[in-house]
C-alpha cells in the first residue's frame, strides 16, 4: 500500500485515482469520528463535507508541518465544529475552557483501567458510556483508542499542549471508572 504522501504526489500530478484511494483509505475513520459528535443520521452530510475541503485545499497540505492523518482530523474537526455551531449545538472551544494546570500531573501511560474492561459486557455498553462523556473527553478517547493517535497527535488536531490532552484522557478514564461502580 503506497504512503499518503505518495497518494497525494500523483493526485497534485494529475492521478485521480490517487486521491480516490486516498479518501477510500480513511472514509470509515472519518464517519465512525463524525459519528459519535454529529448523531448517525448527520454523519454522511458530514463526512462528505470533510473530503470535499480535502479536495479543495490539498495543494495546501505541507506534509513537512503535518502527517496527512493529523491534518484530515484537523479538517474533521473543524468541520464538525462548524456543523454543531450552525446547529446551535455545544461547541468544542466552549469544552475547552476547562483548567489546564491539572494536566502537567498527568503521566503518559495511562491505559483504559481493566475494571473497565471487564465490567463491560459489550460494545453497546462501552459506547453509551463514553458518549454521554464531555466533547472533549470523547474526542481524546476516540482519537486515541480508535484512531490510534498519540497523545502529540491529539494535541496537534485540538490544538492543545499535549499535558493537556493526557488531563483529558486521564478524567474521561476516572469517570467512566466511577460510572462503572454504580453499575
């Protein structure tokens, strides 16, 4: 499988293809991303409108600044942002505003904790949980544990300092911990 940028070299050259392979690469990450802040039925609209700037500003991408994987989730982001506020609903930057000082404490292995794990009993439970998480704390967890992002990564799509994506992760994990004890 060729490298995004290689991807991207061919479609600035004149191969369609290369772009449609592109999009092909990372349609299910960007929906099932779209997906948990938008509701399901939103999701195509959005997703659609995500590779639709991706079309548009490709020329601009500078794989030097950025990893095209950073990058389109910048662009999901801000597209999702974009859709909830004309829809008047909670915004990612209002989430934002939360402290930031607790997140220099934050240490960079924290893992999912097993009680979680093993007092779930399925998927559908998991999800349920998570999305009734802050925006933001449910951004960080989906980036992270679906995407496979890095914490740098994360901080590089929120564009927040990296302490600061480890305090999210960090207080979506204790409160899903402590919503699994009354369960």
């Amino acid at each position: 499988m060729e490298e995004d940028y290689e991807l991207i070299n061919k479609y600035l050259k004149g191969e369609q293809d290369a772009l449609k392979m592109l999009i092909d690469k990372y349609t299910s990450s960007i929906y099932n991303f779209t997906i948990r802040f938008v509701g399901i039925d939103n999701a195509p609209d959005v997703t659609q409108e995500v590779f639709i700037k991706v079309w548009k500003n490709l020329k601009n991408f500078d794989n030097d600044k950025a990893q095209f994987k950073t990058w389109l989730f910048v662009i999901a982001r801000n597209t999702i942002t974009d859709f909830l506020r004309k829809k008047k609903m909670v915004l990612f930057s209002s989430l934002d505003k939360e402290e930031e000082n607790f997140a220099e404490s934050i240490e960079d292995d924290a893992l999912l904790p097993d009680e979680i794990l093993n007092n779930i009993q399925d998927k559908k439970e998991l999800y349920k949980l998570v999305s009734e998480l802050p925006n933001n704390y449910k951004l960080v967890l989906t980036l992270y544990y679906q995407e496979d992002m890095t914490f740098k990564e994360i901080g590089e799509v929120l564009g927040k300092p990296i302490n600061t994506v480890k305090s999210y992760h960090h207080r979506a994990l204790c409160i899903l911990k402590d919503k699994l004890t009354i369960i």
